[in-house]
C-alpha cells in the first residue's frame, strides 16, 4: 500500500484514548534568537517518554490476534523500545526487545519496567536490528520494526496533524532524522494540509545517512559513524519507506555537531525546564545554530522528540555548557606548599564573588616545583567578563595563574 492522510487519521483514532496529546510551547527566547515565531512540541511528554509509542501503538492495534500470540520482536536504539514494550503490554502480549550493549541505562531500565524481555546485543542499532532479525526467524515473532513500516509511520504522522490543528499558522517544521519514521510521518501530514509548509529534517552529524541516500535513490550506510549523545538518532542506515516519502515532501536536510545537540539541551532545562534527549533537541540545535533557512514573518514549530537521557549525561552536557559559557571557568594556580596558603587563597577568590565548586590539589601530577603546590580550582561566576575579573584578581594579589580552556580535550 501507499502511505495516505487517511491512515494518519485513522491512527488519530485508535490513539485518541492511549497518547497525551502533548502540549506546543511557544519559546521566547528562541523566537528572539530566530527573528520569527518559534514553538516546540514537546513530545518529551509523552507516555513512555518519547513519541515512538505513537506509531508501536497504531501498528500492534492492528496485528491479528494469530500475529499477536506469536508475541512482537524489535530492535531500538531506546526509545522505539519503550514505545512497544508499553504498546505491547497496553495489549497483554509479549514483546522481545534487542537494544545495542551501549544503549542507555535509563532506556534499558524503563523498557525492562514495562515488562519487556530486553537483550542486549551490538554495538549499535544496525547490529541490534539484525540480532533481532535471526530471533524473529528462530521464535516466529511478529515483528515491529522502528521506522520503516508504514502503520508506524502512520503513528508518527499524528504529531503533524496535531501541530497543524494548534498552530494552523506554521510556515516551518523542523524534525530530527534517525531512520526517517517520525520526519516521513509528519511531513506527509503537514503537507497535505498545509501545502505551503516547509520541512526540515536534522541528522547528527556523527551518524548521518540520509542525504547521501538521497543522492543515491536509495538507502545507503553513513559514511562514518561516530559517537554522538544524539543517540536516538543514530542510526546509519535509513529506511526505503522512509527514504521515498523524505523525498517527496522533505525540502531540506541540514547536520548538527554534538556541540550545538548540547547547547540545545541546555537551552531547553534553562529555558523551558524542559528535560530533552540530544535527538529530542537536534532540531533547536539546527535553529540555534541557523543551520534552517527562515524567511521574516515565518512561523516555526520543531518536535522535542523524546526526553530519556541518563541522569548522569544530563549533568555532564549542563557542567561542560555552563563552562563554555562562561558560567564556570577552571583555574590553575601555583602556591607556596605551607600551611594556611590554600586559606588564604579561598580569601582571594571570595573577594571577587565567584563561588568555588571544586578544588583539588596537585603535586606530583604537574611535576609542580618543590616548596610548590598546584591547585586546580571550578568556580561559578556570573559571565564571562566576571571570570575575567576573578583570574586579574588573582594575578594582582600576586598567583600565577593559567585558565583551562573549552576544548583542550579535543584532537
């Protein structure tokens, strides 16, 4: 069959009771960033933390009773694995769920808690996939697949129809891509009632396939696969479903660095108190980074797609924005090893205001001169011209000082 509006609309039918239909937040700091109107839906609301029970919902609703006994097999890259776990629980049958070994904790504990069977296998969601494919073969179960099926695709599509009826006015829609599930179903929707509409979608640029599929007619592995905190996203190889309809309705396909994904992240807990994934927040990534082409007077609504980020990963991506914004500044400094001469630098920095975080201190590590010690501070300041403030400080009431820079980690 073709994928028509028709099949999105039914599956806002047999959704209407099972889905939150998630909220479309109007972010003014976006807005004054872009020029123009900026929304987000934030589908990191939604049940089981991500859209993907959207289109597992809509495809299990619609399995036999006979492909329902046999139980529904997936592969995930963590979200989609949640999605069916709940989706097949909601139906009372049994789901095997395949994630890759380094899927995260909190996507494995969450699918685990729905009462999925989970195994972990591969290294990333292509290898997960095809474990999942041998299972399937091995056991008979029906299979559900993350993003090339076109019930699935239906599911996911009801997220444009939503953003239309709330925001008839959209002029842009900005989707993050994966394997092209969620960006096929939307801008199908979209485009169907909103002629005009223009649709973006946005890869990691760590793990992005789709515009060289494009080019290729079909679907093709990304030429490079690293790691990306995009995870949801990474997937290297699209889909052939997915693929023809990008093609047909999506009118551009731009790339974000694992720095913009992280300044997105950040800009949604300080701005929005929003918890977003680094998939969730590529496409404020690709807005923040004015990476989307927007004309005066537009109206752009992006999908917060999913919020399941390790508690852990969260509170690195905050700590390291917070430096690069200069919010936190690392100092390194040389003191006389005597008593009382940490004192009296804690003095020194609280005269400025700045608030310590961290210190440690290091001997043997720097090779610090004898009758040295090193001393590597974190503080909190207000901005970066604070900072400045506080290292001439130091420098003034007699420190060698040195600051480490964002980066310095990099190849």
């Amino acid at each position: 069959m073709t994928l028509k509006l028709a099949d999105i609309q039914d599956a806002r039918k047999i959704l209407q009771k099972v889905i939150i239909p998630t909220p479309i937040l109007f972010d003014e700091k976006l807005s004054n960033l872009t020029g123009v109107k900026a929304y987000l839906k934030a589908e990191c609301l939604q049940r089981s933390g991500s859209f993907k029970v959207r289109g597992a919902y809509n495809k299990i609703a619609r399995l036999s009773p006979e492909e329902k006994a046999r139980g529904v097999i997936t592969a995930s890259a963590g979200n989609h694995a949640q999605g069916v776990a709940l989706a097949a629980r909601l139906h009372q049958i049994k789901a095997t769920i395949v994630l890759p070994e380094y899927a995260p904790l909190t996507k494995v504990t969450a699918t685990k808690a729905q009462g999925a069977e989970v195994i972990l296998h591969g290294s990333s969601f292509d290898e997960a996939v095809s474990y999942s494919l041998q299972l399937q073969e091995k056991h008979g179960y029906t299979y559900v697949h993350a993003f090339d099926d076109e019930m699935v695709i239906a599911g996911q599509g009801t997220i444009g129809w939503e953003i239309v009826e709330d925001i008839p006015e959209t002029t842009v829609v900005v989707v993050p891509i994966g394997g092209g599930g969620i960006i096929s179903g939307i801008a199908l929707a979209v485009k169907n009632l909103l002629p005009k509409v223009r649709v973006y979608g946005v890869q990691a640029a760590n793990c992005a396939a789709m515009r060289d599929s494009i080019k290729a007619g079909k679907p093709v592995e990304a030429k490079s696969y690293q790691f990306t905190i995009a995870d949801g996203i990474a997937v290297k190889k699209p889909g052939g479903k997915t693929l023809e309809i990008i093609k047909n309705f999506v009118d551009d396909i731009v790339e974000v660095t694992e720095e913009e994904i992280a300044s997105a992240i950040f800009h949604c807990v300080q701005n929005l108190k929003l918890v977003v994934e680094g998939a969730g927040a590529a496409g404020v990534a690709a807005l923040l980074a004015r990476k989307v082409k927007i004309d005066p007077g537009d109206t752009i609504c992006t999908v917060l797609c999913g919020g399941n980020i390790d508690a852990n990963l969260l509170s690195r991506v905050l700590e390291q924005e917070l430096v690069r914004r200069g919010h936190y500044i690392i100092l390194k400094l040389l003191v006389p090893d005597r008593p009382g001469m940490l004192a009296a630098l804690t003095k020194a920095v609280a005269e400025t205001r700045a608030n310590i975080i961290e210190v440690f201190h290091r001997r043997s590590m720097w090779l610090a001169p004898l009758g040295f010690v090193g001393i590597e501070m974190l503080l909190e300041v207000r901005d970066e011209e604070h900072g400045k403030e506080v290292f001439e400080h130091l420098q003034t009431v007699g420190y060698h000082v040195e600051r480490e820079g964002v980066g310095d980690w990099e190849e």
